[in-house]
C-alpha cells in the first residue's frame, strides 16, 4: 500500500527528519567552541583548527557519498537504506562529543575531531538521502513552499531547543548528559520521517552517470552554483552568528550560563513570527524574489545587534534580524529549481550529488567559522579560554555579530540577484519535467 505522502499528515511525518537535522548541528554550532575552551581548556586557535580539519574531512566525503548513493541503488532503494545506515553513526558521535574523558590537550583535540568525524559521516549519509526525497517526492512550486514552511517550523523549533536547552541540563547535571539526553531524539525522530518518505521508481530506472561526467554536470549547472555560492555565504554568517551570540552573551553581557541559550531568543521569536509571511512569499512570488527579499531584510537589520547594552536590548533587537532569517532558512526550494534544471540538461534524477555538495557547503562554514575565530585572535586577542579581556578583544567579538555578517550579507545578495529561474521559468520547467516524468512512469507501465 502506497503511504500518502501529499496529505498534511505525510508533509509532518517527512518534515521530522528536520530534527535531526537541525537540533545536534545547532548545539554543535552554539556550543562546541564554547565547550571544548571554557570547559575542557582547549584554546580558541585549537578550537578553530579542528574546525578547518573537520571542513577539510568533508569536502573529501560529502560529494563523494552523494555521487555514489546516486549510483547505487539497493533493493530497498536509493535513499531510505542509507538514512537507516547513516542514523548510527549520527548518533554515536554527537553523543560522544559532549563526553570527553581525557585531561590533556592532545587528547581532547583527538576526542573531538574523531567525534566530528563520526557524526559528519553519519550525517552525510542521513540527511543527503533525506534531504534528496524534498526535490524527489514534491514537485509543485506550492507543495514544496507548504512542506518547506513546515520542514522549516519544526526546524526552527529543533534549533532553539539545541541553543536554549543545552546549557539549563549542562548547568544542573553536565554537558555530558545533555548530549545523551538530547542524542536520543536523533534516531527516534528520524526514523519517524521515514513514515512520511516514499522514493519515486521511475527515478531509478535510468543509468547513473560516471564520476566525471557527474562532476562536470554538477559544476556546469550556473543556478547551482549561484545558489550553492549564496547558501555557502548564508550558512557561514548564519553559523558564525550562533557561535558568537553565547560569547556575546557571556563576555559582553555577563549572563549565566544557565541563560545563555536565551541570548538567541530574540532571533528565535522574528523566525518564528516569519514563517507564515515566507510561506506566502515563496508560494506567490517564487524562490528567487523570495530568498532575495530575506536576504536583504537580514542585512539591513544585522547591524542593530551592536546596539544592544543588556540582555533585555540584545532580546528585542535581534527579533529584526530573525524576521530575515526566516526567509534566508528556506533555501531549498531555489536548491530544488536547480536540481530540475539539472534533469532537463541531463535526463537523470541526481538529488544525492547536489545535497551532497550542499552538505559539504554547510560544513565548510564550520571551517570559515575557525577561520574567522582564529583571525580574530591574532587581530585583537580575544580567546574564550583566557578570564581577562581588553577593549580590543572585545571589540572584535562584537565585530562578528556586526561588520563581518554586513559584508558577508552584501556578497550574497549580489550574487544570488543573478539567479536565472524566476517564477516563469520555474513555471515552464516544471510543465516540461510532468512530461518527462510520465514518460518515464509509462516505460515502467505503472
């Protein structure tokens, strides 16, 4: 029996996945740095070359697992095999991040980049094959608006509990509880989703492309590398932006660390608040307007966070900023236009290559994030692990919640202007794929 994966119920069961997706990458994002230099003593310049290491990990294994889960279809299928496969790993290594046993530098370093190791490998394998049944299972502009409105909500959700929620379990019982107890809502949650996950046969009954042939399409897709340029610039501000707000909160404001989770709360309430607005904007007027809509809106709304001199300001303030963040979130449906320009170039269905490219972007933002930390230090000398600060070093802290994500803001947008499917050529694409796509469903005789 067919599941109904277009009624409400299959768009939330799908949309699950998000919390998997979101909830541990969200506390790695707020929390790592944080945790591996204030509690376990690693310096910031350590922290951040773990980062580049792990970025460096990822662009080995990212585009490579996409390609080959492409290639290779099983007898269960293409994607749903390697969801279950890859939750394994996703798990054990988040959990095991948060729990470091070791005392010397050396081997904490060691402890957390095989732990990101583990996760990311996980990761790659889960979320590419989820990621890739969105563009597979929904292919009307309004239906992927409603279940990227959706997928997004519970993401969002997701994230604020992997940013406000970690620290209140750290602070009473310790970081190592709160992976654990967090960690088990990945393979509950994301095996859920599959109950709202159908693969589409007719997808697979072409031959796949080889290795280069596959690459030299992928890099010749212009709106895939225009979206794939913005969503790198959007996930390294976006990133860095929930990585300093905790140091914001702790070196500027002074907060507990019981609290320190809320300082994203202002952001958290404009995304939330947004959504509606989005899904509306993304049904009506199309990926491109969109997208660039928010990403303007985030941009000139960034800057006020400088603005903040208490924890009550820093709240009220970033709700701006959150409003475009919410906008700025929905990037899959300009990713799902570029994939179905793809398919008319190519004649293959390829979700796996592009998300995993895209899963190498968004890790690579990890790496522009130690990057940026390390840069920092040697500028201004601010270190998370040191207890004395001067004006200089917090100076530079408060320059990576403001100039920094202005300038980076102002790139993506005019990069991302120059997309070339607007709502026309989106709606004449997709008249073109229906054929196709019956096409293929008659040579199954279905």
């Amino acid at each position: 029996m067919k599941k109904n994966i277009h009624s409400v119920g299959g768009h939330i069961l799908y949309s699950l996945g998000a919390i998997p997706s979101a909830l541990p990458y969200n506390m790695i994002q707020s929390f790592f740095v944080l945790f591996y230099t204030t509690k376990l003593g690693l310096s910031i310049e350590y922290a951040g070359y773990m980062l580049i290491i792990y970025g460096i990990w990822n662009a080995i294994n990212d585009p490579i697992i996409g390609i080959w889960m492409d290639k290779n279809k099983t007898r269960w299928g293409r994607r749903i095999p390697y969801i279950i496969v890859g939750t394994i790993p996703l798990t054990i290594g988040f959990i095991l991040l948060w729990v470091v046993p070791w005392q010397t530098t050396s081997l904490i370093f060691i402890h957390g980049l095989v732990m990101l190791f583990l996760f990311d490998l996980g990761f790659t394998l889960a979320m590419t094959g989820w990621s890739a049944l969105y563009t597979e299972m929904y292919e009307d502009g309004k239906e992927r608006a409603t279940v990227v409105a959706i997928k997004d909500l519970i993401a969002f959700l997701s994230s604020m509990i992997g940013i406000i929620v970690p620290p209140i379990i750290a602070d009473a019982i310790g970081w190592g509880y709160a992976g654990l107890i967090l960690g088990i809502l990945i393979p509950i949650t994301m095996l859920l989703s599959l109950l709202g996950s159908q693969e589409r046969k007719e997808y697979q009954i072409d031959k796949p492309l080889d290795l280069f042939p596959a690459l030299k399409a992928t890099f010749t897709n212009i709106p895939f590398v225009i979206i794939t340029l913005t969503y790198a610039l959007l996930d390294y501000i976006f990133g860095l932006t929930m990585t300093v707000l905790p140091l914001y909160a702790t070196y500027i404001l002074e907060i507990e660390e019981g609290f320190i989770g809320f300082s994203a709360a202002g952001v958290a309430i404009g995304i939330l608040a947004a959504i509606p607005f989005w899904r509306y904007i993304y049904a009506k007027k199309g990926p491109k307007f969109g997208l660039l809509l928010a990403i303007i809106l985030f941009g000139a709304t960034i800057w006020l966070i400088f603005l903040g001199s208490d924890f009550i300001s820093l709240v009220i303030i970033s709700i701006f900023p959150g409003l475009g963040a919410s906008g700025m979130l929905m990037t899959e449906p300009a990713i799902s236009a570029a994939i179905d320009y793809d398919e008319l170039r190519t004649g293959k269905r390829r979700e796996a290559t592009y998300n995993g490219i895209l899963t190498l972007v968004a890790r690579l933002s990890i790496v522009f994030t130690g990057i940026t930390l390390i840069i920092v230090k040697w500028v201004t000398g601010f270190d998370s692990s040191n207890t004395v600060h001067t004006d200089l070093a917090l100076d530079g802290l408060r320059s990576l919640i403001t100039i920094v994500p202005v300038i980076t803001i102002v790139l993506s947008a005019m990069i991302f202007a120059t997309f070339p499917i607007n709502l026309k050529k989106f709606g004449e694409m997709q008249h073109t794929l229906k054929q196709l796509h019956k096409e293929r469903l008659d040579r199954l005789g279905e």
